[in-house]
C-alpha cells in the first residue's frame, strides 16, 4: 500500500488532512501499523482535550511494544474514532480509512511531509 498522495504525513509516522472547516483528521501510517504489528490497546486524546504539535497526546499498545502517539497539530480535539476504540485492529487493517484516530480543530501545524518525502524517509531505496 503505498502512501496515498493527498495526506500529509510526520516523521513520527502519523498521517493528516488538510483541514476542512478548519478540522484535520489524525491517524498513524501503515508503515507505522506494520512495525508496531497487531495493536490491542489504544490510548487517545478525549474530545475537548487540547492537543500540541509534536507532543504526546495518546499511546498504541502491540503485541510488539508500547508507542507514543504524537499530534502534529495544535488544537482541540472535536471527535475521537469510536470504531477504533471498539476493534482495535481497524488501525492495522484499514489505517487511511476505517482506522483514523481523532480530529482536531486545528490552530497550527507542526512540521509535515509530503508523500513523497515520507516514503524517502521511510523506503529510502524507493
């Protein structure tokens, strides 16, 4: 699965859209999904919750490891994807879709890639 081309992504491998009404959706990159390997817990911000670019705002637990979950936004948390929180799994199988973590009203970015500069970082043979 390649990245798809219409998100930005961080360096601590987490995916965002662009901002519609002023509100991104947050998840974690299946580059990321692959290495952690079959999540069973995950811990996210709550809605309300006020969020900061490059900081830990919620954790995901594998069969592998712990792993912080970073934003790479500023700002408050409007939504948090319950079915993700119901089958933890959804973060494995479908990140880009079914498996989105939260949503953010968002005040700033951090610093973000472009798909092409993440799949470098992450496949730097590609």
């Amino acid at each position: 699965m390649s990245n798809p081309q219409h998100l930005q992504y961080t360096e601590e491998h987490e995916w965002l859209t662009a901002a519609v009404d002023g509100v991104s959706t947050i998840g974690i990159t299946k580059h990321a999904a692959d290495a952690l390997g079959d999540i069973v817990y995950v811990q996210l911000p709550e809605v309300g919750d006020t969020v900061e670019a490059g900081e830990t705002c919620g954790e995901l637990e594998s069969t592998k490891s712990v792993s912080d979950l970073y934003s790479p936004v500023t700002g408050e948390v409007v939504e948090v994807n319950e079915a993700v929180a119901d089958d933890n799994s959804l973060v494995n199988s479908d990140p880009f879709e079914g498996g989105w973590l939260f949503k953010v009203r968002v005040e700033s970015t951090g610093k973000v890639l472009t798909a092409d500069e993440y799949t470098a970082l992450t496949n730097p043979s590609a």
